[in-house]
C-alpha cells in the first residue's frame, strides 16, 4: 500500500477545481465549514449537543466516506 498523494490532492486544491466541483452542492456542508448545532449520539450510547463537546476540545464529524 502506497502513501497518499499529497503533493497531487495540493496542487487540485490549489488549482481552484475542488471549488467548482463542489459548488454544485450549494447547500451541503464542505470541507472547513462550521457544522449547524445538534445533538449527536456518542459510541457508548450517551447523547450530547455538539457545541459542548467543542466547548471541551476538537471535534471532528465523520459523514459519508473519509479518505
């Protein structure tokens, strides 16, 4: 198994077409965009408001495929 290709995703990054590719989905939450409040379901059953658990650390939300 090969490392990613960083240097590769960069320069499609930088190149501007990650923007046009996904401004067709006007109104879907990108990369780097605050996430609207709610309440999650932890992994051991426990609910909790996203904005506590940023109040406490990092939060990263995971939705669809994460590559």
């Amino acid at each position: 198994m090969s490392p990613y290709n960083y240097e590769r995703f960069d320069a499609y990054v930088e190149s501007g077409l990650d923007e046009l590719e996904f401004g067709r989905f006007p109104n879907m939450l990108h990369a780097g965009e605050q996430a609207p409040d709610g309440e999650l379901t932890l992994l051991g059953g426990a609910r909790a408001r996203l904005s506590r658990l940023w109040q406490r650390r990092g939060v990263m939300l995971e939705i669809g495929s994460f590559t």
